[in-house]
C-alpha cells in the first residue's frame, strides 16, 4: 500500500484544473484568455489595451488584435504552460504496477 505524503492534489482541485485545461469555453476568445502565457509587463499592457477596446468599446477589430497576440504567445512557449498542468495532473493519477501472470507450481 503507499504512503501519502500528503504531496498530491486532492480530487476537487484536479476536476477544476482538468476543466481549466481541457474543457474549452464557447467563445474561443475566452479560450485563449485561459491559455495565453504572458511573460512580459509590456504584453500585458498591450493585452488589456486591445481587450478595452475590444469588450467595453465593442470594436470587433480590437478583438482580432488581442485574440491574434494570445495565439503568437501560446504558440511562441512552445505550449510549456499547457505541458507544465499535464506534468502536474499527472502527479495524482494512480502508478501503474506490473504483476507477474502463472503459477507457482504447487498442485491442488
């Protein structure tokens, strides 16, 4: 039997994260929003500016603007934000355990 270390995510936190991860919004901008790593104050800035215009200001071309960055973004991480939540999800799975198949020769 294992030990628990108490190192593990418990399951309500992996459902949420699993749904963050996998379960994509109907609105494919909100979809990126969830996706996009930002690395720079700067990216940040022109993110929120181009999201401004775009929701509070209802111009459909500052939409594409920010939607097009957050795909430049994700892709340009080489998807190391998406890898990095598997790794982690992967910590709670269960381990999988090789058991050998036969007899032990004695006879019934």
């Amino acid at each position: 039997m294992s030990q628990n270390t108490g190192k593990t995510l418990n399951q309500e936190t992996s459902s949420i994260a699993g749904q963050f991860l996998f379960k994509t919004p109907t609105d494919e901008s909100k979809a990126l929003d969830m996706r996009t790593r930002i690395n720079s104050a700067e990216s940040m800035k022109a993110i929120m500016y181009y999201g401004v215009l775009g929701y509070s200001l209802k111009s459909e071309k500052a939409k594409e603007i920010k939607d097009l960055m957050e795909r430049l973004f994700i892709s340009s991480n080489q998807g190391m934000g998406r890898t990095e939540a598997v790794d982690t999800l992967k910590q709670n799975l269960p381990k999988r355990v090789e058991i050998e198949k036969g007899t032990d020769g004695a006879k019934f």
